[in-house]
C-alpha cells in the first residue's frame, strides 16, 4: 500500500504535552478487529476524546478547534505499551505525517515509519520550545525537512537535526511501504537471481 511521499512538511501543530503515551490509548483495544488500515482517525485518542456517550470532551487538545495541522508534538516516551500496529494507522487514518517526540518507543517509531508517518526525535530541549511557541501563537508553524533531516521552528528559526534510516527515508520521499520497494527493484532482482548458479 502506497502512501503520500513526505519532502518537505509545513504545517501548524497540535500539542499533547502528555508524557508515556501508550498505544492503549492512541487506539484501544477495542478498536482492533478490523483488518484494514482505513477507519482508525474516528477513534484515534477514543477514550480521551469522547465520553460514554459519545459526546466530545471539550477540554481535549484534538477537539480545541484552536489547534490543528498535520504535526502532532507529542510528550516523552511515546508509543509505549503494546507493539499494535493500529497506533500508527489510527495516527496516519486522523491525517497527521509527523509526530514530534524527545523519546519514541522503538515498534511504535518503526510502525510508523512503515505507514507513512515520519516520527522526529528532537532534543527535550527542543521539544520543551516547540511547547512553548504553540502555547504563545497556536498559528506556530513548524517545518520538517525529511531530505535534509532538520525540523524547524519557523518563528524563531531554530532547527534542530534528527536521525532516520537511509532506507526508511528513501522510502518515504517515494511514498513506498516495503512491498512498493521490492516491486520498485523488481528487475534488479529479477537479473540478480538470473545470475545465480542454482
């Protein structure tokens, strides 16, 4: 399954200063029994977005209508808990391509970088201005630069860099899973196995 290709993102933020995210609550278990990855945005943070009934917590930073982009800035440490691929798909299906952290939980990370959604791990330094620029202007606009592998806070200028593997990278600026790669190569894999003996 294809995704959009990720260059280079503008955008807004929204700000979940929450620390110890786990994936339990970015998509409950309850959630779970579809197979698809479409569907999962309605119930993406369920438990923290809704009440019993249905109706909108108000007080939320998803249903702040003062907030929104396609950046999530997430607290310390998240994406722990389970190894639930869900996460990622409810994080891509809301429509969010970045989530900004000072830690990610490693299956969550990758989960995410298999679905399209670019997981940036700045400095808690960093992490802690970003905070403060969205509280002061909500209208913040943050830049993440996946060639160059910068993110930047476009009020002040300040950037900092962040790690990614050359092949996950590739993939995304392509907007390839790793289906779409292979059959991307499929000739080079086609002559190589001619080549063989056996």
């Amino acid at each position: 399954m294809a995704y959009d290709k990720f260059n280079i993102l503008t955008s807004t933020a929204v700000p979940l200063s929450i620390e110890n995210v786990d994936t339990d609550q970015i998509i409950p278990a309850r959630f779970l029994k579809a197979t698809e990855r479409v569907g999962f945005g309605d119930n993406l943070f369920r438990d923290w977005r809704y009440n019993n009934d249905g109706s909108s917590k108000s007080d939320f930073v998803l249903n702040n209508p003062t907030y929104s982009g396609k950046i999530l800035v997430g607290g310390r440490n998240f994406g722990s808990g389970s190894s639930r691929e869900h996460a990622a798909w409810a994080v891509y299906d809301y429509g969010f391509r970045c989530v900004v952290s000072s830690f990610f939980a490693d299956i969550f990370r990758n989960n995410c970088l298999n679905v399209g959604v670019l997981p940036v791990q700045v400095s808690a330094e960093f992490a802690d201005k970003i905070f403060k620029a969205i509280e002061a202007d909500p209208e913040t606009e943050l830049e993440v630069n996946l060639p160059e592998q910068t993110i930047t806070l476009k009020v002040t200028g300040e950037k900092e860099s962040f790690d990614i593997s050359g092949y996950k990278k590739d993939n995304m600026i392509n907007g390839f899973d790793d289906i779409d790669y292979l059959q991307n190569i499929k000739k080079e894999v086609v002559e190589f196995a001619d080549k063989l003996p056996y």
